[in-house]
C-alpha cells in the first residue's frame, strides 16, 4: 500500500528541523541518490544519533513519494524527505516498566517481519489479550505505516513500541532483567509444545521472519524454543495466525494463574 502523502515531509529543512526535534516521529529518511554535501552529513549524523534508519533513493522514487496527487507535481523535497511513522516509539526501559500494569505481562518481538499487515495484525491481537507492547529492530522490517495502523485498527497507538539497532543485544538486555524469552519454531526438537508447556512471566515471545524464520543471532538469545502442534500435515501458519495461537495460549495460562491466586 502506497504512503499517504501526510506520512512523507518533504524539504531539506523541514526533515533537519523534524530530527532535531521530534526524532521519535520519524520511521525512516530518504535521500537521493548522489546528494552528497554537508547537510546530508549533519542529516546522516542525526539519524545514527536517533537510531533512524535512512536509505539511499532513485530520485524518480523521490518524486513519485513527494507527489501530492497525481496530476501535480511532486512538493520541492531538495533530494531529501522523510517517512513519519504512525506512531511514536518509546525507549527499552518504557517497554519494560508497562510489564507491570498490564494483564498479560509478555513483550512481543519481531525479527524483521516484512508485511507491514502482519505486523499491525499481530498488534492488535496483543493489545486485545492483554499483552505490554512490541519490540522490533530498526532495519530490515516493515514501517509503522498508515497499512500497519489500519492492520491494527488502533492497537498501534494504544501500545508501547520500542525499535533498537540491534534485536539480539535487547534481547541480552531484557533477560538480564529477569525476563524470559520464548523463540517460535517449527523444529520440535528440544522445543517446547506451546499447549502444554507453562509460560514463566514476565516474558518474551519471538516471531520470525515469514520466509526465513529466527536469524540464528536471535534464535540463540531464546531460552526456550516452542511450537504449535499440528493435527494435520501443510505448511506452516502465517506468522500472524501463529502469533495469535501463543498469544492465545499464553494469555488462557495468565488467566487460570490470576483466578487461582485470588
């Protein structure tokens, strides 16, 4: 799905100004290709600063990005525009400290999930089972865009985001806090079945890529692996249907553990 003209700011200034000031808004920064000069330094310099992914455009891409309707011309971006995110994204610590008034303290991180609908689906399915909010890395994974935020139908504002440069090292850092991170698999061996294993909270649940699966830098941060049984032999689930059986799971389990300690 195309980007909704309100989500691209256009405008070498206006993107300089928006990193100074309200880096958390910005999903990613686009610069044509072969700009090169020294606000396209300070522009570089600001996004490593924010953690702010920028790529390295064709400039007709630019123009058809910047074109306010079809029939106008494209708005004067100066080789530079930048994509807004439909939400804004909070620190590690903010993620972390929502574990403690939510009903399902579980964080869902996604390792490069592409599918922007996948994403906001696997939003919304967490919001609605009570789950803290989603974690997912800077690169390589689908924008939070105008498509995820309709996926989500609203999940996405209602949810703490976190982006990080580097998934495996956050993944270091939330075990550390006495977290425990469940990774998802389609290999049985030594994994966990996800309907008869006991979920220790507060936790992690890692979702992989939907072609690929866990990179093998993520999937050794898991502590656990688990995975759905299948009554029937097909291919395996999208990873939004997955998710939302372990989100399932893990939320009938959160359920019977608050009604026995009542």
């Amino acid at each position: 799905m195309a980007d909704e003209p309100s989500r691209i700011l256009p405008g070498l200034k206006p993107v300089i100004e928006a990193l100074e000031t309200i880096p958390k808004k910005i999903d990613q920064v686009l610069l044509r290709k072969g700009f090169e000069n020294r606000d396209t330094r300070y522009i570089q310099s600001l996004c490593q600063q924010n953690g702010i992914k920028l790529s390295r455009i064709d400039p007709l891409v630019l123009d058809k990005l910047c074109r306010r309707k079809a029939d106008l011309p494209p708005a004067a971006h100066q080789g530079v525009a930048a994509r807004l995110s439909a939400i804004e994204v909070v620190d590690l610590n903010v993620l972390v400290a929502a574990l403690e008034s939510v009903p399902l303290p579980l964080i869902l991180a996604l390792d490069q999930i592409q599918d922007p609908g996948n994403l906001g689906t696997l939003a919304r399915t967490l919001y609605t089972l009570g789950g803290c909010g989603l974690l997912v890395p800077l690169h390589n994974t689908a924008a939070l865009s105008i498509a995820a935020e309709r996926s989500a139908a609203g999940a996405l504002e209602k949810l703490p985001v976190c982006r990080v440069a580097n998934l495996a090292h956050a993944l270091d850092d939330l075990e550390e806090m006495g977290l425990t991170i469940y990774g998802s698999t389609l290999d049985k061996t030594n994994s966990l079945d996800a309907f008869t294993t006991e979920f220790n909270f507060p936790a992690v649940l890692v979702l992989g890529n939907e072609a690929k699966g866990l990179r093998p830098g993520v999937a050794k941060r898991c502590q656990f692996n688990i995975y759905i049984p299948q009554a029937r032999v097909f291919d395996s689930l999208n990873v939004a249907q997955a998710g939302a059986i372990l989100l399932g799971v893990a939320w009938a389990q959160r359920r019977k553990s608050l009604a026995q300690n009542c």
